[in-house]
C-alpha cells in the first residue's frame, strides 16, 4: 500500500501508538525524493501542508538534532520528511499531526541510516535487572543536585549515557514530545520510553550529584556530619542501581 | 516515616511531574504524593532534584539554538513543495 492509498481507518495501530495515532509502514525505502516528483498534490493537500506540517517545521529539526546529534544531518532528515509527508498529505486525516511527522522522521531517520550506518539500526531491548527490595543505597538529602546545575555538567552527563537513555532523555526532557510521541518516533512501546526515561534520568542524576563542588563534598564528610536517615528508605533508590 | 509510602512515592515521583497524558496519576495519588513529600524530607528532597533536573533539561533545549538559515531553507523548502500563495 502506498502512502496516498493509505485511509484513516488505518491509523492507531501502531506499536506503543495511542488510539488515533497514525500508522506510517508505508514510508520505507521511498529514496525518489526530489521536489518535481513531489507534485501530485491537490489544492486543498496545499493548504493542509501548510496549516499542519509547516509549524512543525523547528520541532521536526530538533528532534532529528537529538537523534543524529548533528545540525547539519538533521536538516538533510527533515528535508526527506517535508517530501514525504508532502506526499502522504492528501491521504492524511489532520489528527496528530505532530505524531505523524514523528513516524515519517523515524522512518526517514532510519532509511538514512540503514544506508549510512547499518550497525546502528539494531536496538535490542535492554536488560533489564532489578535490585532485591532494600538491597539499594542510601541517598542522603546533601547529595541533592546543586541548586544551579551547569551547562557543561549536563552536556558532559548525557553524553555519558547509554544512546538509547540518551536518546529518550533528549526528546521527553529536552524537545518536549510526550511519552506517545517518542514512542512513536522510535518505535517501541511507551512502557519502554518511561522505563528508559527513569534510568536515563536516574543515571544523570546520580553522575551530576558526583559532580558537586568539592567544598560541599568535603562539609558533608567531615566528622561529626550527619548521617541521618541511613538505611531509613530502603526501596526508595531502587533505580540508583539499575 | 513510613518506608513503604516512601517506596510507593518515589516509584510516582516522575509520573507526578510529568503529567504525562499516557500515565496520568489519579488525583488521589497525587495527593497521597504531596501529602507525603510534604511531612517527608528526604522524599522533599527526591522531588526537589528531580524538577531540578527537569527545569536545567528544558532550558537546554532553550539554548540550542537552532541555525536560522537551517530554518529558513526547510521554510522555503516546504514553501516549494506546496507551491507560492497557498500559506
């Protein structure tokens, strides 16, 4: 089936999508993209392109920033997104629209790499391991993130992440898309997007309290400091060690 | 403190600032998490990170600016496709 054939009837199948969302699976290896083969378009497929697709322009590039980490790519994936979804216009019911371009950026993202980057396509499921209940350490209240956190600190902790935290991490925390929609973009459930969210979060977390300036380190290491509520919480980092 | 609040609690504490339409807490666990971190400092604390955290992610995404002429040609891409006078 191709895009044009595609019906609203067709949509919120997908995995991890909600109810309304639109199902894409026909915006794979498409590579004709220049623009005059683009123009089979109606009028009104005009006016839609630019009521629902065109804000969504700034959006689409720092989402494909997050997931190829590189202006430069990003702008050359949003390219093959506006064709493709110039194309898909007309068979397109107006519902999600931001949702939709998502898929067809994922599907697009994911052509680009398959040509460029084939190693990079496979993304088997974490594993995934869980303490025993009480098994976690202790975190006292000093080891709070800094009131201020520090540009570089954050930078330097999310590139530390694993891609695939990173990743989930860039486009919830930073772009701003919901659950739905990062799962939408990267294809798997919205349980996973949440469990990837917490350990993302979790890690950085813990990576930026390591970051502290020592002065805060050393006052709460001195003797004397309190230990208060050691031991006091014992299911409450449980994430810490995942 | 009650551990086991404590423990139920930090398991809602990103849902609770998410407010996340897929994982929407019932209002009676939103309150049970407010009263809770409200008598319970290290919960306090746990939820005062965490937004930390949030706020600093968000005003990344503020400071990357995203090139204006990356923008200006997808606009005038997107202004191609669709063909002059239709906006």
């Amino acid at each position: 089936m191709s895009v044009e054939e595609m019906n609203p009837g067709d949509q919120g199948k997908g995995r991890g999508a909600p109810p309304g969302y639109p199902v894409v699976d026909a915006l794979d290896a498409r590579d004709d993209l220049d623009l005059g083969a683009a123009r089979s378009v109606s009028e009104t497929g005009d006016v839609r392109f630019a009521q629902w697709v065109e804000p969504e322009i700034e959006v689409l590039l720092r989402v494909a920033h997050s997931l190829t980490g590189s202006w430069a790519d990003a702008e050359d994936v949003v390219q093959d997104t506006l064709i493709r979804a110039y194309r898909a216009i007309d068979g397109f019911d107006g519902r999600h629209p931001r949702a939709w371009l998502l898929t067809i950026l994922r599907r697009t993202h994911l052509n680009s790499l398959r040509r460029t980057r084939p190693d990079l396509v496979e993304d088997a499921s974490l594993e995934r391991r869980r303490p025993a209940f009480g098994r976690a350490s202790v975190v006292s209240p000093e080891d709070v993130l800094d009131e201020r956190l520090l540009d570089g600190d954050i930078e330097v902790a999310l590139q530390a992440l694993d891609p695939r935290f990173r990743t989930v991490v860039l486009l919830v925390d930073v772009n701003g898309l919901t659950y739905a929609e990062a799962a939408e973009l990267l294809d798997v459930p919205v349980g996973t997007v949440m469990s990837r969210l917490s350990r993302g979060r979790t890690r950085l977390r813990k990576s930026l309290r390591s970051r502290r300036p020592r002065s805060r380190r050393a006052a709460r290491d001195r003797p004397g400091a309190t230990t208060e509520g050691a031991g006091h919480r014992p299911g409450h980092d449980q994430e810490e060690k995942r | 403190m009650n551990l086991t609040t404590c423990w139920w609690a930090s398991r809602r504490l990103d849902r609770y600032l998410d407010g996340d339409p897929s994982a929407v807490l019932s209002s009676a666990d939103v309150r049970r998490v407010e009263r809770h971190a409200a008598t319970c400092r290290r919960c306090a604390g746990d939820l005062a990170e965490r937004r930390r955290l949030r706020e600093a992610l968000r005003d990344l995404d503020a400071r990357r600016i995203t090139d204006p002429a990356s923008l200006e040609r997808l606009d005038a891409m997107a202004a191609q496709l669709r063909g002059p006078g239709t906006a």
